[in-house]
C-alpha cells in the first residue's frame, strides 16, 4: 500500500479543497523530461568550454551515472512518500523539519534558475534568428514567463499535456538531425576525427574532465521533478518509477546523440561558447529544412522546460506554506482551477527579475548549485531511510537494487561536482552556501515556533528505528 | 511531554517573514551578480599571429570558423579566453569548510527537531 499524505486545504463552501489527481505516467515523462530536454539545446555545451569536447562526452556518461542513482533512490522513496513538495516531503519524514525547508529552497531556486535561464534562453534565440539590430530579449523573456505562469495558474492537466506534446517535437527533432546527418559514416557532413583531435580532445588535461562536471549535470538537471506531481497523479507507485526510469532512458539517448552531433560539426572552442549548439548544427549542416526545425525545436525545448519548472517550483513552495515552514498563505489551493496559485503568483517576479539581471551561465550555475546540494542530500536521505525503516518494515511502491551502492557512486560524484563549480565558479558556490547556512539559522531558531511538531509526520509507518 | 501549540502569527508577521525571504533570495543570487562574484573566472591569453594556424586551427576548423562568420581576428577572443585551472588551497579549504559545516548544522538541528516530531507523534498516543 502506498499512501499519499494529506492533500492541501482550501474551504470552499465547507468542502476542502485539494489538488487534482488526473495525471498518468505520460505526464509523469512529460514532466521531467520537457524540464530537462532544454540541456541538450543549450547548457551541456559549456562542458565543452571547461574541458574539451571528449570531456564533455566523458562528463556526458558519468553524469549520466549519477542521474541513474538519482532516479534509483528517488524512485524507491517517492513511491513511498508520495506527496506534493517530492523531496521535501521525503526530507520532512526522514531527516527533518530544517533539512525539508533546504530540499524545498534547492528545488525552488534549481527550478526558478532553470526557467529563467530557459526564458533567457528563449529570448536570445529568437533575436538571432531576427537578426534586427536594436532588437532586445527583454520581451520575449517577460512574455515567455508570464504566458507560461497563468497556464501553470489555470491547471495542472492542461500544463503537462502542453509539455507532453512539445517535448514530443523537441525530442524528435533530434533524432531527424542525428539521422540526417548520416552518422554511420564520417567525412561527408560530419568531421569528428577532424574537430576531436589527439592534440586538443583534453586541452587542459584531466583536471578539464572533473571540472567539466559543473554542466555536465545540465544533460538531465530536473528530472528528479517527477516527484513534485506526486499527489496529482493517479497511481504514484507505478506511474513515478515508470515516468521517472523512461525519462532517464530517453535523455541517455538523447544527450549521446546531441554530443556525437554537435562534437562533429564544430570546433569545441565555439561548441563551449555557443548558447544554440543543437541549431548552429542545424545551420551547419547546410540545410534550411534542418536548420529551420532546430530553431524551432529550441524554442519548444525551453518552452516546455521552464513550463515544467513554474510547475514543480510552485509546489515545492506551497508545500512549505502548508506545513507553516513559511506562512500559510502560500498555501492556499484555487478553488476552480485547483493550482497553488499563490505560490505561482508570488515566484513569477523573481523569475522575471532575474531573467533580466543575469546572464545564461550564472543562472544555469545558481541552478546546477542548487541541484548538487539536492543531490548530496538525497544520498544521505537514502541511507537514513533504510536504517530507519528497513525493507519489510513498511510496503515500498519500489525497491532500488544494489543498495547502498547507488547512494555511494552519487555521493562521490557530488564531491567531484562541488570541486568541479570550484574550479572556475567557486566564489558563487560559497556565497550560495552562506545564504543557506543563513536562512537555515533564521528557520531553526525563529520561524519552526510557529510550525505544529507531529502534525508534521503524515505518514501512516511505525516509529522509525533508534527514535 | 505536553503537544506543542504553535503561536498564532498576526497578518503583519506573515508579510514581514515573507519579506524576510523575498530579501534573503535577492541578496544571495543578485550579490554575487553584483559583486563579480558570479560568472566563469576565464582570461585571454592573447596572441601576436592571428592566424588559423596559430590559433591552432586545422583547415576542416577554419573552414567551420569562416562559415559561422568568424576571421581570425574575432575568433581569437573566443579561441584564446581560457580556463586556468590553478587550485587556489586556501579558497578551496574555505569552500570544504563552509560546505561541511553547513551540512553538519543542517543534519544537527533536522535531528534535534526531528525527534520532538516522533516523541509528539508516537508517544503522545
């Protein structure tokens, strides 16, 4: 049996009114993939600047790696705890209160980072394409936001079946360029062994691979935000693993594709630098079909991806208003269109205020930051539920195999990954860090007074062991 | 242990923490912005030849080069802004520190909370 904790409460004419349970393992994919797709289109590549165009391929599979034990270990305690806030809530019932108000702050700022770096994103492709001098991003950002925001305000079915469908576009584009550049032979459109040279495939050796782990993580960034629909989907047991598992495939596939494309149609000093190296390969290939498909799919990519982030954001939001971790005013539900309008409201101008302050590669780094704390958390958050409650102690909707393997290997590559954002970004992550050093003492020492002790355990499981 | 009953907080209290929250999001990611603190740490090491060759570019590249519109000349600033991968100890050792002791606390204090919620919980009943 696998229960869902407490839906959130709104009273409309004496009946409480909670979020809508009417999303299946489609959207579950939709979800996480249409959040992480966008990393194919831009993000990945700077990979390649930090470390080479290998590295970044290096990067692409051991990151790849440590997605895989993200959504192993996510998967089993999601199927588990299955409720809105999806790491937060797992934090809430296994390490503690302090710990979820983190999870809960990493997943808005990894998200809020993600769409205003998908907006930004957006914003820029479509002023090259038009190529009028003058023309700026800035509205292209404001209305991408915006738009995006009062659809999330307006449903969650209709939001997820948007992103199912133009993730869908994005994801094939693709596959049309990888097999329409005839990647089975070399030399008539692409020139790896020309581009990826003994002399230049590592230019700043090693210690380029480790440090091209920063965007390395931006091949799959966002899909452990499968789990923030937990409490709308039908059947989380069956619908989260399987959305979350399929996503994880298809971005594999995705990223080794994208990588082989783009690694032989450009220079990795311009593959580093470019903000569109899925549409420069488009262009390079010299067919405006392509080209113009790219462009398109770009814009999809980013579309659907910061679409996902308002989506999963928000509720990591309203799931603190809810337990009184911030006050319960965030927490209310719309009583027609049953979203966490506040919350969607309330994050809408500090997306948009940094989508006009930062550029794309701060913004992706404050996300990628936020992530590696996520994920260092979720490796220990695994242990502590196995020891806390052991197989067979409670029904898990899934058990990951090779326990605690998994939690190991992502552990360690979270350490690579802090030394990696040190080498090159390391003043941020201090700063980011001593922000949350900071609101952390703020929470534990101010505001849990005003947080109901046991009201905040909802699930029905014995008492964990050694407590 | 008796249940523990939360203070009611007042409308004013509920705006004054969330701007509590709003100022603390904006200090932490506009700071650094502010500050320089943001941003990739890359220099140019700057060339006297701005040739393909001396940029280390073989024909295929150049070829590449010239059709995303690039010279030599512009595309030296792209090709030349590197990475120097120098570990600086004493910023890391602080980053190690920081980074540790704000998970220690975190893990700390979660506990220390953690069992006030299984003791209302479970032992209450």
């Amino acid at each position: 049996m696998t229960v869902t904790a407490e839906s959130a409460g709104t009273a409309v004419n004496g009946d409480r009114v909670s979020l809508l349970r009417v999303l299946g393992p489609a959207h579950v994919w939709a979800l996480g993939v249409g959040i992480v797709l966008v990393g194919e289109f831009t993000g990945w590549n700077f990979s390649a600047d930090k470390g080479g165009a290998l590295a970044a391929l290096i990067v692409c599979w051991i990151v790849g790696l440590l997605y895989t034990s993200v959504a192993m270990i996510d998967s089993e305690v999601t199927s588990t705890v299955a409720a809105a806030g999806g790491q937060y809530a797992q934090a809430k019932h296994i390490v503690g209160p302090l710990m979820a108000f983190n999870v809960a702050l990493f997943l808005v700022f990894a998200y809020t980072m993600l769409e205003v770096s998908d907006a930004i994103l957006l914003g820029d492709t479509i002023v090259a394409k038009a190529g009028v001098e003058g023309l700026t991003h800035n509205s292209f950002i404001a209305a991408t936001i915006v738009v995006l925001a009062w659809l999330n305000y307006r449903g969650v079915l209709m939001t997820l079946n948007v992103n199912f469908v133009i993730t869908a576009i994005a994801y094939i584009s693709i596959v049309i360029l990888f097999f329409s550049v005839s990647p089975w032979t070399q030399g008539a459109v692409l020139k790896l062994n020309e581009l990826v040279t003994p002399n230049n495939a590592l230019p700043y050796g090693w210690i380029g691979v480790i440090a091209a782990f920063q965007f390395g993580i931006w091949y799959y960034l966002g899909i452990e935000g499968t789990t923030q629909a937990a409490e709308e989907v039908r059947s989380p047991a069956r619908s989260l693993p399987y959305g979350t598992m399929a996503g994880m495939i298809t971005l594999l596939i995705a990223a080794a594709m994208t990588w082989y494309v783009c690694a032989s149609l450009m220079p990795w000093e311009y593959l580093g630098i470019t903000y569109y190296p899925l549409w420069d390969a488009g262009k390079l290939t010299g067919s405006p079909l392509l080209e113009n498909l790219l462009f398109v799919a770009t814009l999809l990519a980013a579309l659907a991806s910061a679409n996902g982030c308002i989506n999963d954001a928000a509720r990591a939001w309203f799931s603190l208003g809810r337990d009184r971790y911030l006050p319960s005013w965030f927490s209310a539900v719309h009583p027609k269109y049953r979203t966490p309008y506040r919350s969607i409201l309330f994050l809408l101008p500090i997306a948009l205020a940094f989508a006009f302050i930062a550029d794309l590669n701060q913004a992706i780094t404050f996300s990628i930051l936020s992530g590696v704390l996520q994920y260092t958390f979720m490796s220990i958050n695994i242990m502590m539920f196995r020891k806390k409650w052991p197989l067979g102690t409670i029904r898990r909707g899934y058990t990951h195999p090779f326990h605690p393997l998994p939690a190991i290997v992502l552990f360690c590559l979270c350490v690579v990954t802090y030394f990696a954002i040190f080498l090159g970004f390391g003043s941020q992550l201090i700063a980011m860090t001593i922000f949350y050093f900071l609101i952390s003492v703020w929470f534990h020492f101010y505001r849990y007074k005003f947080v109901r002790r046991g009201d905040q355990f909802t699930m029905p499981w014995p008492k964990p062991q050694g407590y | 242990m008796p249940r523990y009953t939360p203070p009611e907080q007042s409308k004013a209290g509920q705006i004054f923490d969330i701007a509590v929250v709003v100022v603390a999001i904006f200090v932490a990611l506009w700071l650094p912005l502010k500050m320089g603190l943001a941003g990739a740490a890359k220099s140019i090491d700057a060339l006297d030849a701005k040739t393909w060759e001396a940029l280390g570019q073989n024909p295929t590249m150049a070829s590449i080069w010239e059709k995303l519109g690039y010279t030599p000349e512009t595309a030296h600033d792209v090709i030349q802004n590197r990475f120097h991968y120098v570990i600086d100890w004493p910023t890391l050792i602080i980053m190690a520190a920081v980074l540790i002791g704000y998970f220690v606390f975190l893990f700390r204090a979660s506990d220390r909370e953690y069992r006030d919620v299984i003791k209302e919980k479970f032992d209450d009943k």
